[in-house]
C-alpha cells in the first residue's frame, strides 16, 4: 500500500513536485541540502561571527535554506535576533522552531501527531553550528 501522491510547493526552489509524504523539499532540493549544509559549515568556521546575509550570498543560497538549518537545530545564531522567531509566540529565538515557554506545549502537542516532517529529520543528527547574524556584528558595549 502507498499514501496518494499530492502536488506541493518545494519551500526552497518554489517548485511544484509530487510527494507522497509530508516533504516540504522538492528531490532536487532535497539531493544538494547535504552540500548546502557542508558548505554552510565550511564558510562559518572559516569567517567565524559572519552573518546570514554574507553566507547567503557569498555560497548563493535562499535565506529561507539557512532558517531550514534553523528549524532543524543544525545551526543555531548568536545573540538575539529577529531572523528567526518562535513559530508560536514570534519571540527571537536562536535555533529550533520554539521558544523555550511554547517548547513544552509543543512537544506535548508533537507526541500526539501533529509533527509534520519528523521522518525527515530523524535521520540527521544533530549538528548545531555557531553563527551570527547581521545585527550582532555591529555590536553596542
Ligand atoms: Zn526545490
Ligand atoms: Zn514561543
């Protein structure tokens, strides 16, 4: 037996594809994350304290891939920041896709199986990264 394929939007590339899960990526997408990632990984311990804005451009990628990393908790920003907020609430948060409050009534809410994509993400292991974003850069004393 198979789940009936829908027609989605990839959230990177804004591609239409056909998935049979709940993948938000498209294949393609999907197949160069992994060396995204690496390349993220590799600029940032090469240019410690960059910002999102300077990866992004200087490797080409979407913001929105960086927020995915986020979301994931592969990278996490230093200091508080506005790029990426509690998906609750819309508090600053630093990696993950919760404040630390609305942490506890999700994952409750997660058990019960409302998690979207957790096939996805349970075979990567976690591997957060240090990185500053644009604001933390100019910073006041
Ligand atoms: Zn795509
Ligand atoms: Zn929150």
């Amino acid at each position: 037996m198979s789940g009936a394929a829908i027609k989605t939007v990839c959230s990177l590339c804004r591609k239409s594809f056909t998935t049979t899960g709940m993948r938000k990526v498209c294949p393609v997408c999907d197949n160069n994350m992994e060396d995204y990632f690496q390349a993220i990984k590799e600029f940032i311990r090469e240019n410690p304290g960059t910002s999102v804005a300077v990866v992004c451009s200087a490797l080409n990628i979407p913001p929105a891939l960086v927020k995915y990393y986020l979301r994931q908790e592969r990278l996490e920003l230093v200091g508080g920041d506005s790029f990426l907020k509690c998906i609750k609430c819309q508090k600053s948060i630093s990696s993950g896709r919760y404040c630390k409050q609305c942490e506890s009534v999700a994952l409750r809410a997660e058990m019960s199986g409302t998690l979207m994509d957790s096939s996805d993400e349970k075979h990567m292991q976690k591997e957060v990264t240090l990185f500053h974003t644009k604001r933390t850069l100019g910073k006041k004393k």
